[in-house]
C-alpha cells in the first residue's frame, strides 16, 4: 500500500479497500467499527479469528486514509458506477459494493465519496425487481420484494448512511438504532438539493465535468460548468421489466 500511495495509484488503494471490506479472510460479515466492539466480546474464545478480524480492519482503513489523500479518488469509483448501468461491468451487484465503498469512505472523511454518491441521487435508470416469492421470509415494515430497484435507490441510502455519521440532518433519517425511518428518501433528496449543508457538494459536483443522469434536477450550481444533464431516455432500457414478474406458485 505505500508503493501504490508513493505512485498514487488509486485503483490498486481501492482493490486493497475493497478487499479488505468483502473477504474478510472468510469471516462472515464486513468488519466495521462497531462489529469489530461486538466481536471482542463474542470471539474472546476464539483469540487468533478476532486478531485476523483486527488486522483486516486495519488494513481497510491504512487504504482509506491513503486514498483520502488523493485527489480524485472517489471519482473512480463513480465512474465504474455508470459502466454498471445495464448490466455492464457486473451489472447490479457489484454496483452494490462500489455504493459501499462510496458511503464508508464518505463516513471516515472523504468529502468527494459524497460528491459521487450525489451524482447519482436522481438515476432512475437500470430497474431490476426484488423476488416476490413467498418462500422468501417479510422483512417486516421494511419489505421491499417486488420494488424495483434503481441505481438512486443504492444512492438514496449510501448518502443515508454516511449523513448519519457526518451531518445533523443525518439522525433524523434514522432510529435509536440507527435503522432508516419511513419516508426517509424524499427527505435526502431535499436536503441535497436546498440545504446550505450540502451546497459545498453540489458546487464541487458541479465542477467534476460528469454528465449527470437524464431527470436530474437543473441545480443553479449547474449554470455555466462543465457537468451537463443527459437528454431524457426516449425508450425504456428494459420494457419487460416495467412489471414485477409474477408471484410463483405450487406445483
């Protein structure tokens, strides 16, 4: 990781942040800080697993203050988010782990991760549909089987996620736990758009040169830079998909 910092390369810093957040030497969630509280408790039986968890964790945030330091460096990853759109550079689920890699980062410091996850708050495109199968256990009021999902709704809750450790706002999109409220969505994009808070974002994400997704609203931070809105889609990219599939049933 010195090599790559010492030659400011930002996609092998990312891999190592990656890696250290998604393999996790086969222990069975990403490690973050509050995890890591837990599983001194719960691995105090089990001394060389909570010192390989240890050292993963410290490894992820060796990269992440190195990559903080790098101009441009979420821009990288904002940029493997659009090659995902339609099923590109794989598709959907890894565009998963590049709004995880956005909103951890945007957690511990880095204020262009939460340029990038601007840049996709209004991206309805790419919709692909939870399962309806009732084999499938109800996530309570959480229930989201059969929503379609898009590239904003991943935006939506990584900027959630890191408002709720970096700005005020950010708690009252939350529970006591920490678990997102109800009707939280529309509020994000609000305070995105209106708020002094999030001025400094916009204008940086006005100078990034990007062209946004077609719907984004016309921001005045827009007006004369570089960053353009894409024209509307004139077709659905994926017109079989306006609809949940149907709902299996017993043979």
């Amino acid at each position: 990781m010195d090599e790559a910092f010492a030659a400011k390369d930002i996609k092998l810093l990312w891999h190592y942040y990656i890696c250290s957040y998604e393999l996790n030497f086969q222990l069975s969630d990403r490690i973050t800080t509050e995890r890591l509280k837990s599983a001194e408790v719960r691995l105090k039986n089990e001394p060389e697993r909570l010192a390989s968890m240890k050292r993963v964790f410290e490894r992820s945030q060796y990269a992440g203050r190195y990559l903080r330091q790098i101009p441009g460096h979420a821009r990288l990853i904002g940029d493997l988010i659009e090659e995902t759109i339609y099923g590109r550079a794989g598709g959907g689920g890894r565009r998963g782990t590049y709004f995880d890699c956005l909103w951890r980062l945007g957690q511990e410091g880095s204020d262009e991760c939460i340029v990038q996850i601007g840049r996709f708050l209004f991206d309805a495109r790419d919709p692909w549909f939870r399962p309806l199968d009732p084999a499938i256990p109800k996530m309570g009021i959480y229930d989201t089987r059969g929503v379609p999902n898009t590239v904003q709704s991943d935006a939506i809750g990584s900027m959630r996620a890191v408002a709720r450790v970096r700005f005020p706002v950010g708690t009252s999109w939350v529970d006591a736990k920490g678990l997102p409220l109800r009707g939280y969505e529309p509020k994000v994009l609000n305070w995105w758009l209106t708020s002094e808070e999030a001025a400094p974002y916009r204008r940086s994400l006005a100078a990034t040169g990007v062209v946004l997704p077609p719907g984004y609203p016309p921001m005045k931070e827009l007006e004369g830079s570089k960053t353009t809105i894409a024209p509307p889609l004139k077709n659905p990219p994926y017109p079989d998909e306006e609809t949940p599939p149907p709902v299996p049933t017993k043979q």
